[in-house]
C-alpha cells in the first residue's frame, strides 16, 4: 500500500507483475539454477504481457 501513495497504482502493478521474471533471472545468475525452455518462454509471454498493457495504456493516453 505504501509504494502505492509513493509511486501511484500503474508503477506498482508494472513492478509487482515483474518481480517473478526477476527473481528467475536473479535465481540463475546467481545461484546457477536452471531452467528449461518452456519456463523460459514463459518468462518471455509475461514480459511481452507486461510490455503491450504498457503500450496499450500509453496510446490510450495520448
């Protein structure tokens, strides 16, 4: 709630929906975990998701 007040809602949910892709990134650089293609195209879908509703609210918008 708090980075909420701070950020506002649009900024938040962006972050909030990459965190996982990050964690998996982070998880592999750092500690070597591996990953099989599929869970890697499926990090791929979430963040081609997150950047079309990106697009889509800034064309919206202006």
């Amino acid at each position: 709630m708090e980075s909420i007040k701070r950020i506002g809602v649009e900024r938040t949910s962006v972050i909030s929906m990459a965190g996982p892709i990050v964690t998996i990134v982070l998880s592999y650089l750092f500690l070597q975990e591996t990953l099989n293609w599929i869970q890697w195209v499926g990090c791929l879908l979430v963040f081609l998701a997150i950047m079309v509703l990106q697009f889509k609210k800034t064309v919206y918008v202006t």
